[in-house]
C-alpha cells in the first residue's frame, strides 16, 4: 500500500514487448476446459490475480490443473464431473469469473456459494440470476440475489430465450453456458454484439453454436472435448501501450501476437478515427482467434465522438480513450457509456477526478464524458482506487506530466497485468 512514484515527462518510447495472455480467453479456457471430456493445454494463460480466481474456484469444485509457468494442464470431468465444494467460493476481485461461473453451476445438481472482495460486493448480478433463475436454477443473495454473497443450488435446467437489456459479453456468455446444459434451446439477444470469445470458444471445444448478427442460440445435452489453446496477447491491455506510443513524444511502439477479434478493436478503430498512426500486421487469419503485431506512433490526434455500438467493443479501454482524447486538438464526446459505471469503480467518475487532477478538461455526463483537448498535464496524487485499469491509465497520463505523479493502491494493476512497470521500463 502507499503511494508509489510515476515516470513523468518521458521524451520517447521505444521497443517491442509482447502484452500477457487474454483476459477474457484466459478464464473460459479454464471453464471450459473444466467441463469438457479429456485434456486441455493452455499456453500464454494470464496469471493475473483475477485469472488465477478462475483457477483456485474450479479446483475447488474438484478440477485438477496442473500449472507451469504460463502454461496449464486441465483435467476435464464433463458436465457432470464437477463436485460440490466443501468451501465458499472466492471470485476475488473477477466479475468475468463469478457471472460465468454461475451460467455452469445452474445446472449442476448441488450447493454452492460465490463471494468476492469488496468491489464485487458492490457490483450487480441480477443481470445474471434474472436470466438463470428464469432457467430454473434457485439463486439466492442480498437484495434479492443483485448482490453476493450468492448462494445456488443448480440442477435440471431448460431453454430460454432471453432479451438483456444492455450488450453484456458476462451476461451473454453465463446464460450460453447454462444452456449448453438445459434441456431444449436457449437464445440470446442482445441489443448490439458483445464481444464473442465463448461462442468461439464452444466451437473449439466441439460444441456447436449458432450465431446471426447479435443473436446467439445454442442446444442443451452438448458434450464438449478437450482441446489445446494458445492464448493471444490481450488487447485491452495493449491498449495502454498503443495510446502511450500515440501521446508521448518521439515513440515508436511494437506489440506483438496480440488478439484482434474484431468484436474487441474498437480502440483501433477509434484511434484511427483520431489520426492515430497505426499499422497492423496480420500474423493468423485463420485461428480461432485472429491474432497479429500492431505498431503504433507519435501522432497528431484530433477529437472524435464514440457511442452507440462501437461501445461494447472498446467499453474496458475507455478509461485510457479518455487520456488519449486529453491530447487530441478539439472536443470529444464518450456518449451511450452507461456500463462503465458498475465496473471495478464508477469509471465515469473516476476517470473524470483523476484526470481533472492532473490538469485535464474534462467533465461527467450521465451516459459518458466530454473532455477538450489540447491540455497540458501538471502532476499530483492520483489513485487507482482499486481498479487495475484506472491504475495504468494513470500510468501512463504520467509519462506526459510536467510534475511529479504519485499513484495510490498501484497493486491493483497485478489484476490483469502483473508486468506492466516492468514492460513500460523496457521502453524508455
């Protein structure tokens, strides 16, 4: 805990580094793989705090992993091999583990209880029991299941078709893992697509899922096969690196084998839009998950406005599309961002204090942000407050500082990105 000294007014960036294992990939290889039949191999799985989550709950409900390095062998029991666990189950600080891993036990015929730090006890989960109770799983929590700890007691499930509110790839994917083991069908549709790591990942695994524009449906009583998966650097966090090497002077930044599912590049996208100088080399087309080697350099940003259904495709990079637009020449608009406020923090509010303090013309709406560019950055103490990616956010905002930065609660990046000083180092 404390307070820990930024880098500030860096005069370039320089290099190549290789961003850690999908977040996303990395825990519903571990589910996955969990309920599958046989053997599956993971390499490049993340082991951030939240993944490793993941991880310690499936060994919990009986699963045997074995681990090395970045590399992990999971001893799949199928759909029924799961037991019921002696022990509560922590998530930590992981929303991705305890939504989807409450889609896999409303169908398993015993009791279990999910609970998770302080962030997660504040983060709503009706999105996820509505849909699943609905299913026929009996749900219990504070308030009415929205909050843990939540106690399920799963077992004989069937089919839904069911319409979330807000494009959610946690909602999405929980109720697709219920239905791979309900009786009949189960549809979801969304409003716009989410991101769509698990409908990839049932074909993986063998299972089949069928998909049209943001409607998915899968049928009950599929059996899923272990399988090997290489997991690709994470485009959310790359996202930290691309906006550094845009923003700091004199930069020349290369990440390499990162995923590009085109469900997750909005940031590309965006920064493009911006006048961002990206380019982007193609590395493996034809994997499950499209990977390649993205460059990126110091640019001339111009404002932009971001809404609507590019939102779901860059929500968690938000935060540091807020920094980059503080350094672009006129006004952009973050609008249609309502999700960011029920993250690790209220990243709305806090994306806006913690940038204003540094000297940022920024300011709050309901749905998103304004900020106007061009601003000088001064310095002060900023913090994380808990969220990883607030956290290196500021990071980098520091690296452009004319003062000092201080950051609080700086272990929080461990999260999702164990390396990230040390790769930032690298480059100076």
């Amino acid at each position: 805990m404390g307070t820990y000294k930024l880098q500030t007014k860096i005069n370039s960036l320089q290099g190549e580094i290789i961003v850690p294992g999908d977040k996303s990939i990395s825990h519903r290889s571990v589910m996955f793989g969990a309920v599958a039949e046989g053997v599956t191999t993971v390499t490049g799985f993340l082991l951030g705090d939240d993944c490793l989550s993941t991880v310690s709950c499936f060994k919990q409900l009986g699963i045997e992993i074995e681990q090395e390095d970045d590399r992990l062998i999971i001893h799949g029991k199928g759909w029924n091999g799961l037991k019921e666990p002696r022990e509560v189950l922590n998530v930590g600080n992981s929303g991705t583990t305890i939504r989807l891993m409450m889609g896999i036990l409303a169908g398993c015929d015993f009791h279990s209880t999910l609970i998770g730090d302080e962030s997660i006890g504040k983060r709503p989960m009706t999105r996820v029991t509505k849909p699943l109770t609905e299913m026929g799983a009996k749900i219990e929590g504070r308030q009415n299941g929205e909050y843990t700890p939540l106690s399920i007691r799963g077992g004989e499930i069937h089919g839904i078709k069911y319409h979330p509110p807000v494009a959610s790839a946690q909602v999405k994917s929980s109720i697709l893992l219920a239905g791979l083991q309900a009786e009949g069908k189960t549809t979801v549709v969304e409003p716009v697509q989410s991101r769509d790591h698990t409908e990839r990942m049932i074909r993986q695994f063998g299972g089949t899922v069928d998909t049209e524009g943001s409607v998915v449906s899968v049928q009950g009583g599929q059996i899923l096969k272990g399988t090997r998966i290489q997991v690709p650097g994470d485009i959310s966090s790359a996202a930290f690196f691309l906006v550094a090497g845009a923003i700091v002077p004199n930069s020349s930044i290369t990440l390499k084998n990162v995923g590009l599912n085109p469900t997750r590049t909005g940031i590309i996208d965006v920064m493009k839009e911006m006048g961002a100088d990206i380019t982007i080399e193609i590395l493996e087309e034809g994997q499950i998950e499209p990977v390649g080697n993205i460059t990126v350099k110091t640019s001339n940003l111009k404002g932009t406005t971001i809404g609507g259904e590019l939102i779901p495709r860059l929500i968690d990079e938000l935060p540091v599309i807020a920094l980059l637009a503080t350094q672009a020449e006129g006004e952009t608009i973050i609008r249609d961002a309502h999700e960011l406020k029920v993250k690790e923090t209220n990243r709305i509010d806090t994306v806006v204090d913690e940038l204003s303090k540094l000297g940022a013309t920024i300011t709050a709406t309901d749905d998103g942000m304004v900020i106007h560019g061009k601003n000088k950055l001064g310095g002060g103490v900023v913090s994380s407050f808990g969220d990883h990616r607030i956290g290196m956010m500021l990071a980098v905002a520091a690296l452009i500082c004319e003062d000092e930065v201080s950051l609080e609660q700086k272990e929080a990046i461990s999260v999702s990105y164990p390396h990230f000083f040390e790769d930032l180092d690298n480059l100076m």
